[in-house]
C-alpha cells in the first residue's frame, strides 16, 4: 500500500497551480464536510481535497500526490450508503464536483458525453428536449454524478425495466496510479476488439483510478407513461403480487413497495404523495410504452394486485400527479430523518420469491433487537432496503444495528441472493464477502485491482476484506476500521 506521507510546501503550491485556488482544501470545515459518505457509521479526516475541473488537471493532481505518497479516495457527491467515498485517514480526496459539464448530446446516434460530476438528473434534463432520456434513475439523482453511479453501477426504479448504469455506459475515460490517461470504449458498442474493459471498471467503487468522463447510452422517450399505486392490507401479500406480476410475464418498467412506517415518515414531511395512511403497504408501479400496450399490462397488473387482496388501487397518466406519486419514493430515505437522527439503509438481493421471507427475518432481527425497521424497495428487482433508524451517539445501538444488517444479509445469502444489490460494498459489506465469496475469490479480485493498481494507491482497504475469510468466518463485526470519530 502506498505510504501515508504528506504533502510538502512545494507540492501544496503546485497543486493549487494546477486547480486553482478553490481546488485545493485544507481547511478544517472541508475535512469535516467530507470525512463521511451517506454511511454515517464510518468517518475518517483527510489531509486534503482536490478538486480539479478537467481530465489534464485531475491527470497533473494525482501525479503530485502520488509524489506525496498519499493515497486517493475519488468522490463524486458522496451519496452513497456503504462507505465507498469515505476518506482514508489523512490521504487524499479527488472529488468531481467541479466537473459539471455535459459535453455532448448526439441526437442522431443516441449517446451523451459528460464530465464525471454532472449530477444524474442533470443529464436527463440536459437531453428532454430531443426526446431522449437517460434511464438509470436512482432515488438519489438529484444529488449523485454519473461517476459515482458509475463507481456503484447504481440502479433505481427504472433498473427493473431497463437495467443498472453497468448497461448504459458506452464509454470511459480514466485517470491510472501514473496520471496517464486512458480512453475506453466509445460512442458505439465496440464490436469486440480485445478485452472489454468497461466492465470491471463499472462498480470498481474507485478502486481502480478516477473515471473522468464517461458516454452513456440515450433512450427513446416512450409514448405513454402510467403510474399505478396500489394499496394492500398486509405487507406479505404485497410482496406476493410481485412474483405473480412477474410469472405473469408482466413488463411494467418499475415495481417499488413501501411499508407503513415509510408512508407515515413521508406523509408526514414536505414530499407528502397522498399514500393513504390506512394501508399497510403500497405498491408503486410504473408502466410505458406504447397507448395499447400500457393500457393492457395496466389493466393486468392491476387484476393481479387484486386478486393478491388489494383493497384500492389508483392509476394516473398526468404528469404533475406521477411527478408527486414518485417524489415520496425518491425522498424516503430523507423522509426518515423524522424517525431518528440517523438511518442505516442496508440494500440486499434475494430472488423475488422469497422477498416475503428476507421483510419477516428483518422485522424479528429488528424487534428482537429493540430497532426501528421501515421498508422500502425496488420489489421488481428482488432488491430489498431494510432501513434501520438509530443514533449513531448510542454506541451499543449501533452495535445493534450491525448485528442486525449481519443477519439480514446472511439470510439473503442463504436465500440465494446477494450483498448488494446496488449500494456497493465499501466498508459496510466488506467482511460480509466472506458469506459469498471464498479466499480464492477474493485473491482474484485482489489480482485484478492490483493490474490496474499495483501499488494500492486507489481507495485501498475497501471492498475486499482486510483479514483473511477464515479470520472473519461471517461473524458479525463491530465498525472498527479506520478513525471513527463521533
Ligand atoms: C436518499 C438516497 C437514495 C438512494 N437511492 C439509490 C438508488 O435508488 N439506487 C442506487 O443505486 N443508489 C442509491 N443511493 C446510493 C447512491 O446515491 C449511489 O450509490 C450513487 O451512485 C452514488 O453517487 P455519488 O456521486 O454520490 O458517489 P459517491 O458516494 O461520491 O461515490 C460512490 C463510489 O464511487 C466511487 N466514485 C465516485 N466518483 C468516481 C469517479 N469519478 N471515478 C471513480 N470512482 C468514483 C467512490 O470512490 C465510491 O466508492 C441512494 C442514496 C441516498 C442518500
């Protein structure tokens, strides 16, 4: 791992040549600001943030700070909830949120180019009026970058449909340990000409090199869009219709559910939707495509939810009313915020069959525990948010809620699922890989890192466990890594 050196005089005014004066922090307040990323549990300060405008100036930046011997964390919003983006201890970060810059939107041939921090709903605003969108929609687009959802290989409602970021990216432009700067992929699919290299580096979680600037794929805008909520009594049944939907061979572009204590935190706060208090669990459907076809699998869809004891359903095509329907999933997590001071948004996979399952072994973790449990999920995707509200100044509730995630995620393990279904593992998972993966495993991963980064100079001591898995042996551990500061 590279060393944790510092920088010199010299270095310091180099850099700020490079990025000008509002590029480099220093200062206490930024180290404060970016000592975490949405995983609140996990804080570290470091010695300084850089935060260059163009590839060339973030190139020259990590050539001088890799002369420091400080290691890098890129950053995008730092929105994410694992951990990913949270600094190490008195290295570097290289944030991107001076590179806003939609660079290109082609029309003709369906592709935007931007600069790494152009916020995610930026892009699709920026290429509306062609009729074109860009579909992965996390709940957090107006904050995250496209670099961060690259890092991640987020998702969102709309993955259901159309797939996480990892389908969308065309092209990539990537700053190595060296400051060299290489070009991957294109405009156009490439027709196989070697290895594909895009794929290990969407979800690298910034372990690779600063991805810069990347080209997306843009969609035709559908013709028609419904949104449909129906209400449910009981949360099992809810989640239920779900895997009958899709037996069904139902296409909806996103099924989202949320359960009571979610409707309550958002009719309570400034996104209040109109959920209805007297229902269990809702169920937020979307459906596009052309008139025919979306009035039939709406109507589908919705004898579906009846017959698994829907008591209300509604359906709506107007634009002002889907926008606020959608407005109180998207600010859910906020919406928590009522609840307790913080929010422990664990994000699990399990086949959707079993989604019923995963919510019933959550909530007896959770009570058996003394937490609060509220769920809100992309159930399409079989990809589940167990959220846990708490305050991070309750040591021994924290631990809590750690053990509770441990369970929660071992349960979707042995369900057939997965860890993350979107979030990435950063520090939150990183010994829970030792659930999936075996010691081989994970000294493949570390093979592959260490081809793009010999020299561990890149987010180093995430993802990839630390200790050896039969150290770890899928126990739950306390959060110990890094300087955790209260
Ligand atoms: C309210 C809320 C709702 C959310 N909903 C969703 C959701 O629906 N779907 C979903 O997928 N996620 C969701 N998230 C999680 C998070 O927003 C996503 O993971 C998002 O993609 C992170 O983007 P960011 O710009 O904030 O990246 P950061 O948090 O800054 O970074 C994320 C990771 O990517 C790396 N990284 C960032 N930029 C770069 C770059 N330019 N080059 C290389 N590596 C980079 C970082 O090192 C880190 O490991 C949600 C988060 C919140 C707070």
């Amino acid at each position: 791992m590279a060393t944790m050196a510092g920088l010199s005089r010299s270095q310091l005014k180099e850099l700020t040549r490079i990025v000008g004066d509002r590029g480099v922090r220093t200062d206490a307040g930024a180290k404060s600001a970016y000592e975490s990323d949405g995983f609140m549990l996990e804080r570290a300060a470091p010695s300084v943030v850089v935060l260059p405008r163009s590839t060339q100036e973030a190139a020259q930046a990590v050539r001088v700070l890799r002369d420091a011997g400080l290691v890098i964390v890129p950053r995008g919003a730092g929105t994410g909830l694992s951990g990913g983006a949270r600094p190490i201890a008195g290295g570097a970060v290289l944030g991107t949120a001076r590179m806003r810059e939609v660079l290109e939107v082609n029309e003709v041939d369906r592709y935007a180019r931007v600069q790494a921090g152009v916020v995610n709903v930026h892009l699709s605003n920026a290429c509306d009026s062609a009729g074109l969108f860009y579909a992965p929609d996390p709940s957090s687009q107006t904050a995250c970058t496209i670099g961060g959802n690259v890092g991640n290989n987020s998702g969102g409602p709309h993955g259901f449909r159309y797939g996480s970021t990892t389908r969308h990216v065309l092209g990539l432009t990537l700053v190595d340990a060296d400051g060299e700067i290489t070009e991957l992929g294109g405009a156009f699919p490439d027709p196989c000409h070697g290895y594909d290299l895009i794929g290990p580096l969407v979800g690298s979680e910034g372990m690779l090199g600063l991805v810069t600037e990347v080209t997306v794929k843009l969609l035709p805008q559908p013709e028609t869009v419904e949104t449909l909520l129906c209400l449910f009594e009981d949360l099992d049944a809810c989640c239920d219709a779900v895997s009958e939907m899709i037996a069904r061979r139902l296409e909806p572009s996103a099924i989202e559910i949320l359960d009571r204590l979610t409707i309550e935190a958002v009719e309570a706060s400034v996104l209040r939707a109109g959920y209805p208090a007297n229902a269990e669990a809702v169920m937020l459907i979307e459906v596009d495509g052309g008139a025919h076809e979306v009035a039939a699998t709406s109507e589908d869809i919705l004898q579906v939810a009846k017959e698994f004891g829907a008591f209300d359903s509604r359906r709506t095509s107007d634009p002002k009313e889907r926008k606020k329907l959608w407005a109180g999933r998207k600010g859910a997590f906020g919406a928590m915020g009522r609840i307790a001071p913080d929010l422990y948004v664990a994000d699990v996979v399990v086949p959707r069959t079993r989604l019923r399952e995963i919510v019933q072994v959550a909530a007896e973790a959770c009570t058996a525990r003394g937490l609060r449990l509220a769920n809100v999920f992309h159930a399409g995707d079989g990809n589940l948010h167990p959220n846990i509200s708490y305050d991070r100044r309750d040591k021994e509730e924290v631990s809590r809620v750690v053990e509770a995630g441990a369970i929660i995620m071992q349960a979707c393990v042995d369900a057939g699922g997965s860890l993350t279904g979107e979030h990435g593992v950063g520090l939150e998972k990183q010994d829970e890989m030792c659930m999936l993966f075996s010691n081989d495993d994970l000294g493949a991963m570390k093979s592959l890192k260490a081809v793009f980064d010999p020299a561990e100079f890149w987010n180093p001591g995430k993802m990839i466990p630390v200790r050896g898995c039969r150290e770890i042996h899928t126990k739950p551990l306390p959060i110990d890594q890094g300087e955790v500061v209260s």
